[in-house]
C-alpha cells in the first residue's frame, strides 16, 4: 500500500518501487514509468530527479490538450455554471489561437499576442479568458513544464463600472403599468426594485421563502439555464456565491403587494402559474414588453438590481448593509459598483453642513 498521497509501494521482493506521470499524450492522458530502490527515500529522490527530467524532454502535449486535461481534473470540483464559463473560454478562445502548439513553446510574447486577439472583448472578458488559461499554465509549471512565462503579461484595463438605474420619474412609470391582479408574475418587478434580487433569485423564489410573520424573505436558491448532455435546461441551483444565500427584510410597501399576489398564486413559486419555475428569458421578456408598455428606456432586467441599489443610497443606506441584502461577497464590490452614486450622496450629505455661528 503507498504511503499517504504519494505513489510509492514496497513490493514483495522488498524492493520499493514509485509510479510518476512522465509525459501527457496529445489527448491530455498521463503516460505514467517506474523507478525502483531498496529504500523509500532512495525511490522519491529518483521519482523526482526523473520526473523533472521527462518534463522537460517531453514536448508533445500541446497547450490546448493539457487545458483540457486541467478542464477534465477540475470537473466536480467547482459549480457546473463556471465549468461551462471555462468551456466556452476554451472553445471559443484558447483552442482556435493555440491549436497544435506545444505546451514548452508557449512564451511571453505569444500569450502577448494572445491577450491582443481578444481586443474585440470587454477588458472583463479578456481578463477571465487569462485568468484561467493562467490557472492551467501554473499547474504546467508545478510539474515543470514550463516557467511563469505570463508573469508581466499586460492585460486591459476594467472600464469604470457605473451601473446604469432608472430616474425615479421612470421608476414611477413602470411602478405605474404594473398590473398585478391580471398578470401576477409581474410581483416580480417590484421584487427586484424593492428587494435587489437578482433574475434567476426572484425566478427561482418559492412562497415558502416569504416569512409573513417575521417579514423576511430568504433567498437560497437560483434558476439557471444551462446546457447538459448538449441540452438546454432550466435547472434549479445553488446561489452565485456562499455570500448569495441570505435572509432579506421586507420593506411595508412589498409586503403589502406579495400578500395581495399570493392570494392569486396557484403555484409554489412565487412567479409561476403552474409547478414549474420560471425561465429567467420568460422574465426578461416580459420586462422589456413592460417597458414599452410604460413608454421608458430599455435597459437590462437587472437594472432593476440596481436601480433598488441607487434608491437605497439615496435614502441613506450604509455600504456595509446594502453589500449583504445585495449578497455581495464584501462591501468593497458594492463600493466598486457603485461609486458614482455613492459620490452624489456624499455631497448631498455634505452640503447638511452649516456654520455654527451667523
């Protein structure tokens, strides 16, 4: 039996012998050898002076295939959702420039070459292509493939993340068009507006999530469509994030709307008319007839997010409690996101300020 973590066996001859991953094939598969010594330590010591050496003869794995091997190792260990984000970063971007390339080849210059390929994407995009593609080059180099070659890569910028919200006379508005009693999937308008939840939270939102009692609201799950087995499917899932599942006071005004909107429900979710949750391109869709319908400017359905943020800020919400109702992971990403409106409320507040004497 080997020891804890390592590949290390003591036959029965006496004998010790290790296993080490030599090289990869062109499929990404380890291509495992032997090495054998009349000692545990005499065996590592020779496991690891062997494998450093095989690394660095073996050029046949290319960069593409030892990406897929890391997609394949990473597989149930991280959320399905980010597992597809990696594939599309794979398939659309890091196979099509890297091809056949070998994984030593890479250097500074062609992951330079690479990032300014990406030009056309948002400098977000651009960097969470790198940031993973740079995940799997470390794994390279712990086993001694290669060296940091993306260390001192520049990448782009991120562009100044304002939010875009409705004024308060287009809020009024859609508020306004809300027909509640004939379509009461539309409760889910002013649950966005006056709770911050994001699509697939509010899509996802059961009655048994509303506490009339204590006048809470918990949000622990999401709907997601996502493909499977080369199918779309609309899937129930976990929240974006640990900081996601959270517990949400109910502002009086929604109360009042949620308990009238139950009394009309005929399903277990709160936006539904049958057993089914809703798909999030059902609520956009719906959101963007309602807004001509209201005469206002289409932007997104999670401008409502933050047109609810914007509004809290101006009633005078401190960024610490509108980061966890938003179930952000700290304040700093609030503070981040919202930092144009943040700027006019600080000079709302300042302008209270007046001489003490006449």
């Amino acid at each position: 039996m080997s020891r804890k973590g390592e590949n290390i066996y003591k036959r029965r001859d006496k004998r010790w012998e290790g296993r080490y991953i030599a090289s990869y094939g062109a499929n990404g598969r380890a291509r495992y050898k032997s090495v054998y010594g009349k000692s545990y330590t005499e065996v590592k010591m020779k496991m690891k002076n062997h494998s450093l050496e095989d690394n660095k003869k073996s050029a046949d794995i290319s960069l593409a295939a030892w990406v897929k091997k890391c997609l394949r190792l990473r597989d149930g260990s991280i959320k399905a959702s980010t597992m597809q984000v990696y594939e599309r970063y794979f398939n659309n971007y890091i196979n099509p420039f890297f091809g056949e390339m070998p994984l030593q080849k890479t250097t500074k210059a062609i992951l330079r070459e690479f990032v300014g390929s990406l030009s056309a994407l948002s400098p977000s995009t651009v960097r969470g292509i790198f940031s993973f593609l740079r995940e799997c080059l470390r794994d390279a180099e712990n086993e001694g493939y290669i060296s940091a070659v993306w260390s001192g890569v520049q990448l782009p910028k991120p562009r100044k993340n304002e939010a875009p919200a409705f004024s308060r006379s287009e809020q009024a508005k859609i508020e306004k068009s809300l027909n509640i009693a004939e379509n009461p999937n539309e409760i889910g308008i002013l649950i966005c507006l006056y709770a911050g939840l994001r699509i697939g939270e509010v899509c996802g939102l059961r009655w048994t999530d509303i506490d009339f009692d204590t006048n809470y609201m918990t949000i622990s799950r999401t709907a997601q469509r996502m493909t499977v087995n080369g199918k779309s499917e609309l899937l129930e899932l976990p929240p974006k994030s640990e900081s996601s599942y959270r517990k949400i006071p109910i502002p009086p005004c929604l109360l009042e709307q949620l308990t009238a909107a139950k009394k009309l429900s005929t399903s277990e979710y709160v936006l539904s008319t049958d057993s089914h949750i809703m798909d999030p391109r059902t609520f956009q869709y719906q959101y963007k007839k309602l807004t001509e319908r209201a005469g206002v400017r289409y932007l997104n359905a999670h401008t409502l997010r933050h047109t609810f943020s914007v509004r809290a800020l101006e009633l005078g919400f401190d960024v610490k409690t509108l980061s966890e109702i938003l179930g952000h992971a700290d304040a700093s990403v609030t503070l981040k996101i919202y930092a144009h409106s943040l700027d006019e409320h600080k000079r709302k507040s300042m302008e209270k300020f007046q001489l003490m004497t006449p």
